[in-house]
C-alpha cells in the first residue's frame, strides 16, 4: 500500500503498491513526487526533498500551495484509480 499525506506546502508518500517489483510499481506515483521536486527546486522554493525508495518527503517554501494541491489532485486520482494500493490522507 502507498500511503500519501498531503498538506499546504508538504508532501510525505511510504510504502509498495504491491503490483510489481520494486521500483516497478506504480510509476505514475514516483513521477508525480519527482516531477513537484523539479518543479519547486527550479523556482527556487524546495525546503526539503528527500526520495528514496518506498519513501518520499518534499517540503516547499514561498508561494507553492498550486503545486501540492496538483499533485494531491494526480494521487487523489490514482487512489481512485487503484483503491487497494493507494491512499492518501491529510
């Protein structure tokens, strides 16, 4: 299970879906939290990007809330999507 918490300006995702190998998973859940972590360390506004395998944790600074609130809105959509494997909580 992937476990998401999305809040303001932070974003803290754990766990395996449990679909394929590691690392093979759910893609569309990594390319969400790497794609918020490009986006707010090239405006300058990442105050903590720490991603590792089954674990991820992206702090912004300044304003960046449209883009925590995207990126909930994909894992909200995905947790839909495939409700065994994703859930996301505040």
């Amino acid at each position: 299970m992937i476990r998401a918490v999305c809040g303001g300006t932070h974003l803290t995702v754990r766990g395996h879906a449990g679909h394929g190998q590691s690392g093979q998973d759910i893609a569309a859940v990594s390319a969400l939290v790497y794609a918020l972590a490009g986006v707010l360390q090239e405006k300058g506004q990442l105050a903590r990007g720490d991603i590792r395998e089954g674990y991820a944790d992206i702090a912004g600074t300044g304003d960046c809330a449209r883009e925590f609130a995207l990126v909930r809105c994909g894992l909200e959509m995905l947790a839909g999507q495939y409700p065994e494997s994703v859930e996301i909580g505040s």
